[in-house]
C-alpha cells in the first residue's frame, strides 16, 4: 500500500510537437511512461499538436497508434492548457522531460520555454541543443575544433542562386552522388540521395516548397559504414559513449538510412551491437563522441550518427539532443548490451538529473517488493518463421516487458526459430530489430563473448554506477527443441502470430501436457487459421443476420499452366461466382495481414500468382 505521506517524484512528460517525427515522439512517451511510472514516480503527459497548442491527456491516450487517432477530439478528451495554465502546471512538478524529436523539441525552442520560468528538465541547455541540431553550424564547429568533416553548404528558401550554388559545389568536390537535406530536421525526415545537381535542385525544391525548412544542406555522399552511439552522462557529469552500433545497409539505388529503415522492421537493414570495428575502432568513436559531447555543451543524454571511412576517418554527421525512446531503440539497445533495463537507463538519466537541480530522488520499493513475492513463471514465446514473425516480435516483446511489473507472474523471452527450435534469451538480444537479426546474435554468442565483456566492462567502469543500476545479468542464449521448451514451462504465453503459433499446433501440445496458455484453444486455433473453413462454418448463421463474403478456394498448382487465355477464362467464371468487379485474394492459412492484395483483373490475378 503506498504511503500517502510519501511524496512521489512528479515528471511532466513533453511529447508530441510541430515536427514530422511526433509519432517517434509519441512512441518515446510511451516507452517512458511504460518504464518510469511507479509508486515513486508519477508521469503527466502534456500533449503539444502541431501547432504547439498543449494539452494534459491520460496516460491511456499514448498508447493510440498515431497522433491523428486522437488529435481530431483533444477539445473533447484533453484538457487544454493556454501558455498561463501550461506554466502554472510545469511549476507543479518537479522535473520536465522533453521526448519531442524534430523542431520545437530538439532546437532549443521548449527549453528556452523551461528555462526562462524556472522549471527544472530532463535534457541538454538551449545553447547545445541550437548548436547541435543545425546540421551545417554543427558540421561548420566541430570542423573549428579539428574533428574531420566532409564539405557542404547551405541553400536559403528566399535566395534564387540554387542552381549555381549546387552546380559550383559539386563542380570543385567532383561529385557524382550527394546528400539533401533540411538544415534543422530530425535525423530520419526529407533525406534525399542525388545523382546530378539538377535532382539536387529538385530535392531543394521539394523541401522548400513543403515547408520542411528554410534552410537545406548539400555534401557528398559518404562512402563508409554508418553507425550510431549513444551517450549518457555519468554521476559526475562526465560523458560516457555506450557500445556503438553499426548499421549495415545497402545503399546502391540511392537506399538511405531513412524514416523507414530506421523505425520499421525491416531486412533492408541490419543492425550490429556492438559493431564489427575492430576494438580501436570503437575506442576512438567512443573517445571523440564524449569529446563532442563535451565541446556542444549537452547534458544527461544524446545520440550522435556518424560514419567510419575506408580512410579510417571517422565523421560525425548527426546530433541528437534527445534520442528516440522506442522498445527497442538504439538509446535502450546499447545500454541493454551492458546489462541495463529499460528502467534501469530512464532511472540513470532521472537521477542524474535530480542531481543538478538538488532534487531528492526517490529511492526504489516495487522491484525490492516484487523480488519478494513467489511468483509464477510464464514463458513468453515470439518469433516464428512465418510472415507475421516481426509483428510477433513486437508483440511477444511487449507483453514479456508489461509482466515483468507483475506481482503474479515472472516472465522470461523465448524465441521460435525458422526450424521450430527455441532459444531462451538474456534481456539484451530481446531489443533486436527483427528475429534474424536475433537469431544471427544467438549463433555468434559464444564466440563473441570475450569481446562483449571487455568493451563492456570498458563502458561501466566510466559510468561509475552504484549496485543495483545494472539490474540484467549477461549469460549465453540457450538452445532447445519445442518439446524441451513445453516440459520445462509451467505456463506459455503465445506471443505468435501465424503458423504453429495460431493453427492449432502448439495448443494442441500445450492441452496435451495440461499447460496453461492465453487465446482460443486448439480446435478453434485451426478453424480460425483457416479463412476458408472459417467462413463456411458461418454460413449458418445468415439467418441471425451474421453474414460472410462468398469464398472460393483453390490450389496454386492448379494455375501452373494457364495461359492469359486461361485467366481471362477464369477471371470471368470467378466474377460471376462470386459477384463484384473485383477481387480480394490471399493466403487461406496465414496471418490476418500477410499475402492479401485486391485484384481488378485477370492480369492482375496472373501478376499476384507468379509473386
């Protein structure tokens, strides 16, 4: 029972924003509230649209998908705070935390806000966040303090000497690929890959004319290995770098690390934790980023991007005062790598925080609490092989991080590999973009461990942290079939989606061995996966006005030899079937979202078969 004498540390939340990235930005405030909020600790989300108006909304709201499912009705179901009322409440709390990405979160702008009245928060100082987040002044200073840099310059919207500008420039660099992009835009927004200086013109044009910035930003294409590094502040404001992460990438077709790439699970793009540099390699990165850190002024934590060269260069092209804070972003990847929890890394930057302003950090009861009470172990399955397997990740992910505040339930990640194998897995290999990349991590482990240990006693040593704020023990992932997996598990949760997960196989062997599972059983687990079975077993129920679209179910092989002749055929015996003027087509035992496609054709059908 709380103590009601006990005050609670009170944090206003600062999300949403003008800038194209406040969907990042409502995923950090999730994440954060997911993992800040406690019986020591009250979060209070304050909302700002895109035009900067704010709003107190419920932490329920964050978890709307976007923020246009909720911005249409803030009038309705927020409460609206003028400037007056907005200042008054951030007087009521005692830290603000900033998760806005982009303009008006990362320029300055809302600390200027803060400062000016006095309320203490989360975050680098005006002055490092304008410096760092003006992409050519940030290239242009740390070029003045002897850093390596590429070339560049800036285009002005209200300037007509575009096209001589670009012209000269690539003319005296001898460039034949570069990089557009706005001056003061998020890391992921209007990144443009060019050929020519008349598609560079062009990307210019496209930015200004949608009023992305003002001000746009030309240099060459790097050619090199992207990374990312985190840097957290230690207990004596000393900058720490966490283990760099390497971004493998195709880039031929003008691929960049774009929004996509970066906030999408995707094969396009692989991740590397800690990268394949050699160990020199990482020192110096780690070395010059809290060097960098240090020159801008930042405080509490940041996310620098940069590139190593085939010259062994290393540049740093990106700063951001506050890095994305999804599940499994690169701030909560590395520090997992070193054995920190999501909590364990929210709480560091908090109580750093509460440091510079003098503020008493409350100390923890629920995990101390928690690690007391017998529990009940749930094994948490995801992955798969199906299409659905990234989708199954985040699901699987995130129902393992909800019950681990259980006072029921002590939950641990297993993942389903491609041949049906399970592999238990530590903390850190859970926060991978996508079950390859998971499973690639799990066959290097012990081969890779030596490494892992040195660079990360290299990286805890500098955060001098106190016992206790490392809270997830390393140990290699462990192998076993799925029967191995059912007779050691008292209760599974399916964290599947498609294939075994939803067809009625794996309940079928949990109802066997009389272990507890969530959802439908197995007989109504192989119905439902089946859409076309599905669909007939509901035709009875016409007459209750339940209705479902006619159905026709047939085999690939039976179109292996149709010619277009055949198609057209077909098509036409289908439409007259079936009814309509087109069609929806998909897999008859996959998952919900996997394989579907409306045809409006016979050729159509023809295309959607041979792929």
């Amino acid at each position: 029972m709380k103590n009601p004498l006990k005050k609670s540390l009170k944090i206003a939340l600062l999300c949403g924003g003008p800038s194209l990235e406040r969907g990042i930005s409502l995923n950090s405030a999730r994440s954060v509230c997911d993992h800040l909020q406690s019986e020591e600790i009250e979060v209070l989300p304050i909302y700002f649209d895109h035009k900067r108006n704010a709003y107190a909304i419920s932490r329920g709201q964050l978890y709307s998908n976007t923020p246009s499912d909720f911005d249409f009705k803030l009038h309705q179901n927020a409460k609206p705070l003028g400037k007056t009322a907005l200042i008054r409440f951030l007087k009521t709390v005692d830290l603000a935390f900033p998760v806005m990405h982009g303009q008006f979160g990362e320029d300055g702008q809302i600390q200027r806000l803060l400062e000016r009245n006095g309320c203490p928060y989360v975050g680098s100082p005006v002055e490092a966040c304008k410096k760092a987040f003006d992409k050519y002044e940030a290239n242009e200073l740390i070029k003045r303090h002897g850093f390596f840099t590429l070339p560049s310059i800036v285009l002005k919207s209200h300037l007509s000497d575009h096209k001589k500008c670009i012209g000269d420039f690539f003319k005296q660099h001898g460039i034949n690929r570069a990089i557009v992009k706005p001056a003061t835009g998020g890391s992921s927004i209007g990144v443009h890959s060019v050929s020519t200086v008349q598609e560079a013109l062009e990307a210019t044009s496209s930015l200004f004319s949608k009023r992305i910035d003002t001000r746009v930003v030309v240099e060459p294409f790097c050619e090199g290995i992207e990374f990312t590094v985190i840097l957290l502040e230690n207990r004596f404001n000393m900058p720490v770098a966490i283990l760099p992460t390497e971004i493998e990438i195709d880039y031929r077709d003008h691929q960049v690390f774009d929004y996509r790439k970066k906030y999408l699970a995707t094969r396009q793009v692989t991740y590397h934790c800690p990268p394949r540099f050699e160990n020199h390699v990482v020192e110096r990165i780690q070395i010059q980023a809290e060097q960098l850190f240090k020159i801008l002024g930042m405080r509490d934590f940041a996310r620098f991007d940069g590139w190593l060269l085939p010259d062994g260069n290393i540049w740093f092209s990106d700063f951001n005062p506050i890095s994305g804070m999804e599940q499994n972003s690169f701030l909560f990847q590395q520090s997992a790598r070193i054995g920190m929890s999501h909590r364990d890394l929210l709480r560091c930057i908090i109580k750093n925080t509460c440091r510079r302003y003098s503020i008493p950090f409350p100390e923890t009861r629920l995990e101390n609490e928690l690690k007391k009470i017998k529990k009940n172990s749930i094994h948490v399955l995801f992955g798969g092989k199906s299409a659905e397997r990234q989708v199954s990740l985040m699901s699987g992910t995130n129902a393992w991080l909800k019950l681990r505040r259980s006072k029921k339930y002590d939950p641990e990640p297993y993942l389903l590999d491609f041949d049906h194998n399970v592999w238990k897995l530590p903390y850190g290999m859970t926060l991978n973009h996508t079950v390859e990349e998971i499973l690639e991590t799990c066959h290097s482990a012990k081969k890779d461990e030596d490494r892992l240990h040195e660079l990360k006693r290299r990286v805890v040593d500098k955060l001098a942290l106190y016992d206790g704020e490392l809270s997830e023990p390393w140990f290699l992932p462990e192998k076993m079939s799925l029967k191995e997996f059912i007779d050691h598990s008292d209760h599974v949760f399916i964290g599947l989606h498609g294939g075994i997960g939803e067809d009625g196989t794996l309940q079928d062997m949990l109802e066997k061995k009389g272990i507890p599972f969530n959802g439908s059983g197995a007989a109504a687990s192989r119905l439902c996966m089946d859409k076309y079975a599905t669909g007939l077993a509901l035709q009875h129920l016409e007459k209750e006005g339940i209705h479902t679209a006619k159905k026709r179910l047939e085999k690939v092989g039976h179109f292996k030899t149709f010619t277009f002749s055949d198609y057209r055929q077909y098509w036409k015996v289908l439409l007259g079937e079936l009814g309509g003027i087109s069609i929806i087509v998909k897999p008859h035992n996959d998952g919900c979202s996997a394989g579907i496609a409306r045809l409006y054709s016979a050729q159509d059908l023809e295309v959607y078969l041979k792929y």
